[in-house]
C-alpha cells in the first residue's frame, strides 16, 4: 500500500515539475492585463475541469481580496460558462454539445476579456470550438492542458501544458488544481502587499495639454 | 463609437539604437515599461455628417481628409482609404513632448481604432507595425520603433531590432515584490522644458557612424539592465543608468543642456544612483533611481534646482507601471464581426 501512494506522489511531483514556470507568468500577466482595462475572465472545461472552473472563480472573486474585501473596491471578474445549469442544459439539447462554451462565449465576449479553458486531452471538440472563436477576436487565450496538450496547446496563447502519459487524468486535474491555486494565491499575495506598501498619492496639479 | 486607450511609456536603456540607420548593422536594443498615464481616442462615425473632424488641442472639421492640419490623422486616413463620416477626438493623461512617448501612443492607438472602425482588429505587433509605418515611412519622422512596441504591447520588455526590420519582444516577468520594489525606487520629473523629438533624433542620426562603437555599448547594456532587473539589482541598475546618461551626453550635443545638468546633478547629489533623461533628450522628463529613503530628499535638492533655472512647469510625476498595452476599450461599432 505503501509503495502504492509513494508512487502516485512521486509521479505527480515529477508532473508538476514539468510545468512550464513561464507560461504561469504569462498567464499571470494576462490576467493582470484583464483587470487593468475592466475586462473579464471566462473559464470553462468538461467534467472534473468544469469543477475546477467552478472551484477557482469562487476563489478568485472573493478570496483574493479577502484580506481586505472594503479597500479593495475594484475586484476580479471571473465567471464560469455556462454560468447556470440551466443555460448548459438549453445549449447542449438544443445546439448540440459542441455548443455549450461556444454560445455562451458569443453572447458574453469582449475585446477587453480573456479566457481560460481547461482540457486534460486538450481536443475536446467544445473547448476547441469556443477557443476558435476567442481567437479570432483576439481575446487571449490561457490554455491548461494535459498528455500532449492536443490542440488546446497548439491554440492557446499561454500554454500551460501538464505533460503526462496519455490518460491520467487523476495527474492532469491534481496538477491543474495546484496551478490554478497559485494563480489565485499569487494575486492574494500581490495585492496585499500593494496595500501595506502604497506610495502616498501625490497629486498632479497644473500639467496642461496641447503646449 | 470606439474607444481605444494607449500607455505612455519609461524607457530605461537603449533609446536610439532602434534606429534602421543603426540596427541595420548591429542588433538595437531597449529595455521600457509602460506606465498608468494615457493617451484616450475616440472614434465616431457620422453617418449622416458628411465630413471630417478632429478634436485635439485644436477642433478641425473638413470636407475632406487631405485637408487635416493634423497630420498624423490626415495621413492614416488617407492611406486606409476613410475620407468621410468620421469623427476622431483624443483625450491624454499628461501634456505632449514630455519625452514619455505620447506621440507613438497616439499612433498606435489610432491604428488600433481606425482598423477597428473598418471591422479589423490588430494584434499589439500588427498595431505597432502600423503606427511604425505611419510615423517613420508615411510622415518620413526620423524616429525608431520602440516607443510604437512599448506602448502596443505594454508591460517591462526588452525590445530587440533586427538588421532585417523584424523586432523580438522579451517580456520580463517580474513577481510582485520584485516590481513594487522596483517601481518604488523610481522618482519621475516633469522639467517644463519641452523639445522636439525629431530635432534631437536627427542631429543623432547625422552622428551614427561616428558615434557606431557607442551606440553599441548602449544596445549591449540593454542586455545588462536585464540581468540587473532580473535578479533585483535595483542600486545596480541606478549606476548603470548614471553611466548611461555620461555616455550618451557625448552622442550629441543637443542631447543635454546646463539647466538639465543641474537638475540632475541636483538628484545625484541627494544620494540617487543614476537616472537619466526621457525621450530623445533636450528637455521633457528625468528619471531617478534610489532608494526611497531618499526620495524626499532629491525632490528637495531637484525642486529647488528647478527654482533656480525658472522652469515654470516643473513638477513630479507620480506613476505605477502598468502590463497592459493599447487596448480597445469599448466598440459598439463593428459588432462582433469575425
């Protein structure tokens, strides 16, 4: 038994090392792009993904900010797709579930938004589908993936690639899990160290235009 | 309508070497970061108005685009082929030639906005390689390319120009700790003295082939204040600025002036380890680099140099970098065309 667990922790340790640290900055940056100009965040996946998704917009709304939720007045806007229940039952019975992310997105998209999409195989045809779309608006498009990435990982702009043999699952989600984490822990971090050292405001008096 | 907002940027090193004259021989480098002051465009189409307006310091409306005074929104019109209904009105943080790059900002997100209006959006190389091809090849301005890429692709980089005209963007990612300790090291002064860019650049331009060895030092040193900020040598970064600005002020002579020297000496004196002038020199901003202990007193010492030169609109500049680049920041117009 003992050896069993040892085994699994040892692979996911190796899994999680590989994780390319670049392409988390790169997400980070994106994200920290989104905010600058009001833009939201879109995440999504299939199954475990979609719980990840779920999981991490729970945190990332609120707890980043946690520390000081009354200072902090402007907040991330992260929303899962579909955002109801409801909305994926109407598009996966009515359009087909290649549709499920796909709709959604095209009713909610703007240029100032960025999304995330979550795939273990990378080659889901709705994940595919809805980044496609992103794309082509050039929204930016963070891409967590697993095995060989498939075509999330050619796609995305920021390619955050678990590199697995094909099939673990179980590797690919813990992993996700842990880098999503990070992202939101990084933020928290962050933005509770803008607030303890915030340079006095000094304010611009009499620069004029047009000189 | 369509809004587009564009930064304004610090350059830190390299600032000349993205010249073609320059890098057509040896890789030009630049390491900037754009910051929270902005330029702001508005584009209204007037389908009903069969004119051409543009609002800035000045309002102009016009039966046709050739008629501008502008000339920047005269030519790009022209050249995508707009000559009526439009409306384009730009709005910024900060006054221009401050040496922060405002005239590219506006370039670039006027390529961003126009190329919305017709329905196409640009990537931050495509809206940098456009604002580029306004300014440098459509109104023949003897400037480089870095101020269009800072400000199209937004956060700190390091810029590299290749002889064959492509530009590699190496974004440096910086964690938190490192950047607000960075940022809070920097101290920003508006001088009042304002100079054209083109002036100073093509003086530089004339002196490129005497001047090839040092232009190389400072494209190399590019690479050295990327170690530096990499690894949070902020004090090294300050001295490798000081030595910097002593090197460039032999690149032309219009680069420094005596009320500019004795402002900054006046930093340097109050315990700052480097700084330098922004822009093209000749007037427009001084950047220092120290710890912020001292901060209150360069702005004492530079203050009161700034006193004594009568420099009217001398004043600091407060700022925070910024990541994003030029961005549209709402569009009803081109609804979700793709």
């Amino acid at each position: 038994m003992r050896d069993y667990i040892d085994k699994h922790m040892r692979e996911l340790t190796v899994a999680l090392e590989h994780v390319p640290a670049d392409e988390i900055a790169k997400a980070i940056r994106t994200i920290q792009r989104t905010f600058e100009r009001d833009g939201r965040i879109y995440i999504f996946g299939n199954g475990g993904s979609l719980s990840l998704a779920t999981h991490w917009v729970s945190d990332f709304n609120k707890t980043v900010f946690s520390h000081n939720l009354k200072k902090h007045v402007k907040r991330f806007q992260a929303i899962r797709l579909p955002s109801t229940e409801e909305e994926y039952s109407a598009w996966a019975n009515d359009e087909g579930h290649d549709m499920v992310f796909l709709g959604p997105l095209q009713n909610y998209l703007q240029d100032t938004d960025c999304v995330i999409a979550i795939s273990s195989s990378g080659n889901s045809t709705n994940i595919v589908k809805a980044i496609s779309y992103a794309k082509k608006r050039h929204v930016p498009v963070i891409g967590l993936s697993g095995f060989d990435g498939g075509k999330l990982n050619k796609l995305a702009d920021v390619k955050i690639l678990v590199d697995t043999e094909k099939g673990r699952y179980d590797l690919v989600e813990s992993a996700h899990a842990a880098i999503l984490h990070l992202i939101t822990k990084y933020f928290q971090d962050s933005f509770e160290h803008a607030l303890q050292y915030a340079k006095k405001p000094r304010k611009i008096a009499s620069l004029t235009r047009g000189k | 309508m369509i809004l587009v907002r564009a930064p304004l940027r610090i350059s830190f090193v390299g600032g000349g070497t993205d010249i073609p004259a320059f890098y057509r021989t040896y890789p030009g480098r630049v390491v900037s970061t754009t910051i929270d002051k902005y330029v702001y465009l508005v584009i209204n189409p007037t389908p009903l108005i069969d004119k051409v307006s543009a609002r800035y310091s000045q309002s102009e409306t016009v039966t046709h685009p050739s008629k501008l005074q502008h000339t920047r929104i005269k030519a790009m019109l022209m050249d995508l082929g707009i000559t009526n209904n439009i409306e384009i009105g730009s709005f910024a943080s900060l006054p221009a030639k401050t040496g922060l790059g405002s005239s590219s900002s506006f370039s670039v997100a006027l390529a961003k906005g126009l190329h919305a209006h017709k329905g196409k959006r640009l990537s931050p190389r495509e809206a940098a390689e456009a604002a580029s091809r306004l300014e440098i090849e459509l109104l023949k301005e003897p400037i480089g390319k870095q101020d269009q890429y800072a400000a199209a692709h937004g956060g700190i980089n390091l810029f590299q120009f290749n002889a064959d005209g492509s530009v590699i963007v190496e974004p440096l990612l910086l964690d938190f700790k490192k950047r607000a300790e960075f940022e809070k090291s920097l101290i920003l002064f508006y001088t009042g003295l304002t100079r054209n860019a083109s002036d100073v650049l093509k003086d530089q331009k004339k002196q490129i082939g005497k001047k090839r060895e040092m232009y190389k030092t400072l494209s190399d040193s590019a690479l050295e204040f990327r170690d530096k900020l990499l690894a949070g040598d902020i004090k090294g970064l300050g001295e490798m600025l000081h030595e910097t600005w002593r090197h460039k002020k032999q690149l032309s002579t219009k680069v420094s002036n005596t009320t500019l020297n004795s402002l900054y000496d006046a930093g340097i004196k109050a315990g700052a380890w480097g700084g330098k002038v922004l822009g093209a020199g000749g007037g427009g901003c001084l950047l220092f680099v120290a710890s912020p202990k001292k901060h209150s007193d360069i702005r004492r010492r530079v203050r009161a140099a700034a006193r004594k030169a009568k420099l009217a609109d001398f004043q600091e500049i407060p700022f925070s970098f910024v990541d994003s680049g030029t961005d549209v920041l709402f569009n009803n117009d081109s609804h979700v065309r793709v």
